[in-house]
C-alpha cells in the first residue's frame, strides 16, 4: 500500500492502494467515480478511456503510480453539467442502447476533436476504432463527432 | 376506439398501500428517476397520488410512469411508458420515467426477452393508461357536478367545455386515487396517437453521456465487500481442491470460500441453466485485490463424470436431463456434425412425395452451411451486488428475466421469497445472455456467507469462457430441379449441438408441393442458451443463401424469385401450420426492393438480398458492398420491417442498425471454438468483435406503415443480414460462403480482413 495524490477532475484526491492498482478501479472502487467502465481489463474494448493530460488512455492499464501529477479527466469531469458538445451530440443522436461504452466512446471522441477539430470519416473511424460497441451503434457515434466537430 | 375489461391486468391497479412491503419499496431510489427533457419542468410535487402500479400524479401535474420491463439496451424504458402517456392523454415533457422493481404482484411479465415486451405489454400498458385517465375524468365530473362523458383530455388537461372548466391532472389526482377502479375502458382510436409513432429520445441518455451510476456494476453501499469468482478452467471439469493458503495472506483478502450454486434437491427451471455448479469465491476489499487473489489461487480441477440434473417439465412434472462427460473439441464437434450428412434426422415436416421428386429430378444441388459457437459478450461482464442479512435479502442486478431466477434464489438460500426483493439495474447489454441469472445466485450466496453486502465482478475472461453460448450448428440444404430448371421439392436436414435451428413450419414450407425438413442434435456438456433471436440467427442465414444459389441456378431476380414462392404460399398453400404471413412476408421484400433501387444496379457495387421472419414480425434486407484497397467494406444495408404499429421510430431505427451491425460482424468474425473442453479465446484481444471501421458506412431502416400492433423489433433485423451479406459478397468474389465466420475465407481470397 502507498498513498498517491491524484488531480481527478480538477480536485486533488489521496489514495491508499497497491502501486501496481490500475487507474480505472482507484477511480471506481476508492474515488466513487463509477462512470469509467470496465470491460476487458487488457486495452482491448475502450469502455475505460479517460484523459490524462488531455490525451486518451485505457485506464485499466495505468498503473496508479505512473498517474501521480497528471491532470486525470473522467466523463464526470469532461464537463460540469453534461453539455460538453460531444455529450450534446451523443443526446442529439441518441446514440446509446445499453449506454455501457459510452462514457468511453465519448472521451475518446472529445480527445480526438480537441487534437483535430474537423476530422475526416476515415480519422473519426480510425479514432473510434479501440472502442467496441456491442449493440453497433458505430453509425450514430460517427454521426456524433462529426455534429459536435461542427459545434466546436 | 376499442373497449378493454380491464379485470384481466387487475392485479397492476392494486394500491400499492395495500401491498406487503409498502409504498417505499415501489421505488428503488427517486435519483433514478429519469426526466426526459429540461426545459419547462414541473419540479417535484409535495405529494404523489397513485392511481395504479404504473402510474402516480403529483398534486402540481408531475406524472410518474413505472417502466416495468427490465432495460438491456432496447429502449423499452423509453417506448413502453410511452405507451402508458399516451392513453393517459399527458404531456411527454412532465413524465418521468422510473425503473419498476421486481414486482410480479403489481406488474405483468417483468421480462425483456423473445422480442416480446411491446407486443405482450401493448393492451395492458394501454389499458393502464386509459384507466387512469379514466378515474381523472370520474375525478372531474364528480368535483364539477358534470356527466363524465362531456369531460374531454389533452397534454394532461381536463375539460368541460359546455360550464368552461378546466383543471390539470394534479389537481384531480388524490380524488382520482381514492376512486374504484372502472370495470371498462375505452382504448384511444389508433389516428388520435399523439407520443406513440412520434420518435422520443432515450429517457437516460443525459445520465448515459453523463457518466451517472446506472449498472448494477456501478452500485456500492456503505461496509460494501467486493468478490471474484474462479471457475473450472473447461467444460467437463470441476472443482476438486483449492489451497486456501495460497491467497489468504494477500492485500485485502479477507475470506475464500466454495460456492455450490444449487441446492442438491432442487429441481432447475430452463433458466437455471449454469456450467459450473460450483465455483471458488474470493471476498476482499476491492475490486483489484479479489482480481490478484484470483491469478495466485492454487486450485486442482479434475474431470466430471456424465451428471444428471432433474428439470422441471410441463405440468409439475419433473424430468431427468444428462450432462455427459468429457473434454470436447471443436474438430471432433465438425466431424459429429458432418456424419449427419449420411445419417437421417428426424422428419418434422413431409409435405407431398419429395423422396418421389429427388429420384426423377434431372439435377439435384446440394449445399451445407455451418455457424460456430458463439459468445454473447456484453460490455459489462456478468456481476451482481447482493446484501443478505438473516432472514433478508436484498438482490440488485442484471437480469433479463427475474421470475426465473427468484425460486432459484429463495431455495439456493433458504429464504423465502417474500423475504427476498430483486431490484434491477439498467444492463450493459443482454441479447439473450441475462435471461440465465446464476450470477445473481453467486452473489447472494456469498453475501449471506459473509453476512454482509457484496458486490461480485466477473473478469471478462470468466464472462466469456463461462459458457451459455449460441450453440454450433449445420444445415444441409437439397433442391431438386426438373430439366427445364423448375423446382420441384426442397430438402432441408439441420441440427447442432445440443439443439437444432429448424423452424419447420417457416418460409419456404407452404410455398412448394414437396418439401421436407428433418432435424437432429448432438448431447454436449457446453451450456447453450438464447443469444438475439435463438436459432432464427443461423437458420435464416442458410436458407436465404441457398435460396440465392438456386434462384441463380434458375435464371431467376433473388428476390422475384422469394415473391414467386410467397405468391404460392398465399394463394395455394401447401399444408395447414405454415406459421408466417406470406402477404406480409411479400411487402417488406417489395419495399426493399424499392428503398434500395434493386433494379438499378451501380457498377461494382455488389448487392445481396435476403428476407426472413421472427418474433412476429417480417424483415427484408439489402447489403451493399465493395471492395476498396482489397478489403471488402460493406458500404450500405437497407432493411424493411414489418413490425405492425412502432411505438418509438427513432429508437427502433437504432435497434434495427444495431442488430445489422452485431450481424455483420457476427458473420465475419464470430467464433468461438474449443479445445479439450476449454474456449480457445478468453478476451477480446483474440474474440473478434466488429468496430467502427468495419461497420457499414450507411444503414437504411424502412418501417412498413402499418395499423397492425405492435410485434417484435430487438432481434428479427439479426437473421437475416448473414444471408444478404453472403450473397453480396458472392457477387464480388465469386465465391459461395457456407461457413461462418466468412473472415477467414476472404483472407483466402486474398483480401484483407
């Protein structure tokens, strides 16, 4: 057990965990930050992509330690009342069914926008494509960066 | 309009009051609650009147809509409340929609499954509606001294137009809960829907983007202990010892202890179905510590002998099923499977003298087609908080099907099932996986072992390799045709292990003179179970490829080719138990025929079709692919549906791409195989799930416009997109794909997959 001083959305938070502990359940079991998902535990599926300093990581592969000192962004954090324009396209869509990937989708999409604001279909896919959608909403996610790339 | 009694949905008018268990339990937590949009909101109320177990009106106007069906993803908990609004006659914008707790006593049948829950839940959810609106309207007519048949509704008004009064439902709302409820109502005229047919978005989408505890994955209480589960590491194995040692000095680990799923006198529903009986639980104080205790536990398997298991039968009688011994392989599963090409079937279906027609024909073709295991692997791994103290339980978890595993529960327990509420959490995808809720039995065993709450996680190496597939199957198609290339009799022979995908009396059966249709399984000891539309999901795709071959083979348009055989079927059929409308099966190839301008055909574009029926209802597809950069890319999907009346356009369209998406990479992907007796993929890092760049590139869904009510939506889109897939890509390669998944084969043709 170590304590680690993490900066989680803005907030700095301490927590008491093994080293090696991934990110993603600090977030959810210690942080009660639930929204990041977990899906596969390898990098494999995406439903557990966060931000760490602005960039899109599988956060069921980063050690705790190797996240002390950068900003931590969760989908909790990605804005303060849900209205990011890429959770306003996710709603103009409606992408979601079982709504499960979504959180993960959705950060990966906001980190792609914010890297390159009017990317092509071929760069929206080839972002999108660490993130499984079980029940295949892939055409609505497209749909939904291409709107919120015309909002930002 | 149409009068319903209302005495058959009578238990779901009951006063909550006046039930064991009081109003509190009727919501699990108000936060769930859901409000669908924001602006003008009607806040909460000081008090909610209850006018039946769907339904409460605040005194401002607030309405309150019980979504009774659990969600997995097909939106039922935005399309069945809008049934309720709209018989209630109230305003989309002041409902809020809550998610109904198990309650069989006040709701009917809490089970998302078979496409079912608008079909099934289309009358009672109206009547419940109308009902309430109803005793609104006796409310009224008693408070202005007016007859009740003067009083009009709108958007949740009251009106009496001739004295010039008018009141909101809140304001009728306690006199209305304290009134009898009507013997007859009257159902709303089909033309006055006003929110039903009117797309509405999903009532959790601001919390979905949002990141909102939703899952039963995301739950925790206050002393909350977290578990792991280690099972057999193949089917055919069991738990012979574990070294309690090897863990019990680990970070966090508190307890590590066996868990026998059922009791040894219990008598298993078809739901109960489990491959490991028994399995090692790990409890801790994290999700991360129980995941590390599970790589360093020694455990030693050992193989287990044929078992029986006694299986409740029709009419309280109980029957003795064998699960027989052994290490299966996936090569030796071919093998068994191909020996049914020499070996009959059972017959299910003889119509005319097709043995008679196959020996004079002057050319016979013969094509077999086969589809591997697969997993369901929803997103979130199979899991479930429980929190059993005593005599109480208390169980929160995914689950398609409640009914089926609350007897399971009480007797795995020994508590009774009053003392036992199942809440249910909104499910990272279903497709047939969570009808079997052992996971749910896992976890309250363990929790009364420790006597405290827990929350129990699979890994995804556990979901995917705990059995409860779609099962393997075969199918052997024969045509026998006439010299001048005329059809004359059909055979089919299918089976799989353990079942067989033949739905005898469907399509093409009724539309030809001679036909027969034989079945046959293989015994097996891996767990098989409903995956999005059970058996339609290989059969279809079989049958509407070899129906392509033979229309080729006959010089015939695919798809006049399916109209000729619907003609006969309609005007002429053969036999009396064909279970399909051929009209109906005839409009939607009509209308994909027309949404997909078939007959103007575009230079390297390779079009496919195919048309079944499922679950009710009637769809036809199109697909469209190329090959860019030698890699066959699906460029578009047109589909017509004919699932009567649909309630929630926007939301059935997205249900429609996604069972084409889930289709088209189950086609080219899909495969589970096995290796003594154990899955050779475990994740998805070798499981091969299609993604954003595979998808199609435009889907159109086309609904037939249609009075008819409602019938199934979630799973009848999925058969049919193997077949039409197949044939568009028999039209860019030139190759026939009989085998699932077809990804292989194409990297034989060179392709790039």
């Amino acid at each position: 057990m170590a304590q680690f001083n993490l900066n989680v959305n803005g907030k700095t938070q301490q927590v008491d965990v093994d080293p090696s502990t991934p990110l993603l359940w600090v977030l959810r079991d210690h942080l009660d930050l639930v929204g990041t998902k977990f899906g596969c535990g390898i990098a494999q599926c995406g439903a557990c992509t966060i931000h760490l300093n602005g960039t899109a990581v599988r956060s069921c592969q980063l050690p705790v330690s190797a996240a002390e000192g950068a900003q931590i962004t969760t989908i909790e954090g990605l804005s303060e009342n849900g209205d990011h324009p890429v959770q306003q396209a996710w709603m103009e869509h409606d992408v979601p069914q079982c709504g499960y990937c979504q959180a993960g989708q959705i950060m990966t999409a906001a980190a792609l926008l914010q890297q390159n604001p009017n990317p092509s279909d071929e760069e929206i896919e080839n972002a999108m494509n660490g993130n499984i959608c079980r029940c295949g909403t892939y055409l609505r996610i497209k749909a939904a960066v291409k709107t919120a790339s015309q909002k930002l | 309009m149409t009068k319903v009694n209302t005495k058959l949905d009578r238990r779901s008018f009951l006063k909550v009051s006046a039930l064991a268990g009081g109003g509190m339990m009727l919501s699990f937590s108000w936060l769930a609650g859901c409000k669908p949009t924001v602006e003008e909101e009607l806040g909460l109320p000081k008090e909610w009147f209850e006018l039946n177990s769907y339904i409460k009106i605040g005194e401002n106007g607030a309405v309150t809509l019980y979504s009774p069906n659990p969600e997995f993803g097909s939106n039922v908990k935005t399309s069945m409340p809008m049934i309720l609004a709209e018989e209630l006659d109230t305003d989309w914008k002041n409902v809020w929609v809550e998610q109904a707790d198990f309650y069989p006593e006040r709701f009917d049948r809490q089970f998302t499954g078979g496409s079912q829950g608008i079909r099934m839940g289309w009358t009672p959810l109206r009547t419940a509606g109308a009902t309430a609106r109803a005793m609104l309207v006796a409310a009224a007519a008693q408070n202005w001294n007016v007859p009740a048949n003067e009083i009009t509704t709108s958007a949740g008004i009251l009106e009496h137009k001739a004295s010039g009064k008018k009141a909101n439902y809140g304001e009728m709302a306690s006199l209305a809960a304290t009134l009898e409820v009507p013997e007859e109502v009257e159902l709303k005229d089909i033309n006055d829907f006003k929110i039903i047919g009117h797309s509405k978005k999903n009532v959790d989408g601001q919390k979905i983007v949002s990141g909102k505890p939703l899952f039963a994955i995301d739950h925790k209480v206050e002393g909350m202990k977290y578990a792991a589960i280690v099972h057999p590491p193949a089917f055919g194995m069991r738990l012979k010892s574990f070294d309690k040692s090897s863990v019990m000095g680990m970070s966090g680990i508190q307890d590590v202890f066996p868990v026998n799923v059922f009791k040894d006198d219990y008598v298993q529903n078809f739901f109960d179905t489990t491959t490991f009986p028994e399995i090692i639980a790990i409890v801790g104080n994290s999700t991360w510590e129980v995941m590390q205790a599970k790589k360093n536990l020694v455990a030693e398997w050992e193989k287990a002998p044929e078992t029986k298991i006694a299986m409740a039968g029709f009419g309280g009688n109980s029957m003795e099923v064998t699960v027989p011994a052994g290490l299966e392989n996936s090569s030796s599963h071919k093998s068994r499977m191909a020996e049914f090409l020499k070996k009959p079937g059972t017959v299910v279906r003889k119509d005319g003298d097709p043995e008679g027609m196959f020996k004079k024909a002057a050319k016979v073709i013969e094509r077999t087609y086969s589809a591997p295991f697969l997993a369901h692997n929803t997103m979130e791994p199979m899991n479930c908080f429980a929190d059993v103290k005593g005599d109480r339980a208390v169980i929160y978890g995914p689950t398609q099907a409640p009914e089926f595993i609350m007897g399971t529960i009480s007797s795995s327990l020994g508590i009774p099932r009053e003392n036992i509420q199942i809440n249910l959490a909104r499910m990272g995808g279903g497709f047939g996986r969570r009808a079997y809720s052992h996971h749910m039995v896992e976890a309250a065993l363990i929790s009364q072992k420790i006597q405290a709450p827990v929350k129990m996680v699979y890994s995804r190496e556990d979901d995917m390799s705990a059995g409860v597939y779609r099962p393997t199957y075969s199918a052997t198609y024969r045509a026998a045709l006439d010299e001048n290339n005329n059809l004359l009799a059909l055979h089919v022979k299918a089976g799989g292990i353990p079942e067989s995908p033949l739905h005898a009396n469907r399509f093409p059966a009724g539309a030809l003179d001679h036909y027969m249709a034989e079945s046959w399984d293989i015994p097996s000891n891996i767990t098989i179970g409903a995956f999005r539309a059970p058996r339609s999901n290989f059969i279809a795709g079989a049958e509407q490829s070899f129906l392509d071959e033979l229309a080729e083979e006959m010089g015939k348009d695919p798809i006049d080719f399916r109209l000729e055989l619907l003609k006969r079927a309609e005007t002429d059929p053969v036999g009396s138990n064909n279970d399909y409308d051929p009209k109906r099966y005839a409009g939607v190839l009509q209308l994909v025929k027309e949404k997909s301008n078939w007959s103007q055909a575009q230079s390297n574009v390779h079009r496919g079709v195919s048309a079944y029926f499922c679950h009710n209802s009637y769809v036809a597809e199109v697909v469209d692919t190329v090959i860019k950069d030698n890699k066959p890319v699906v460029e578009s999907v047109y589909a017509a549906v004919d699932c009567g009346i649909v309630v929630n356009p926007d939301a059935a369209a997205n249900m429609g791409e996604g069972a084409i998406v889930d289709g088209i990479g189950n086609a080219f992907f899909g495969e589970l195989a096995f290796n003594n007796g154990a899955p050779t993929k475990t994740n998805f890092d070798t499981y091969r799930m299609i993604r954003q760049k595979e998808s199609p590139k435009k889907i159109e869904v086309h609904f037939v416009e249609s009075t008819e009510n409602p019938t199934g939506l979630g799973e009848p889109l999925f058969p049919p997109v193997f077949a039409a897939l197949a044939n568009s890509l028999y039209k860019a390669t030139g190759k026939r794909y009989y085998e699932q998944p077809f990804a292989p084969q194409l990297e034989m043709e060179n392709l790039r997959m």
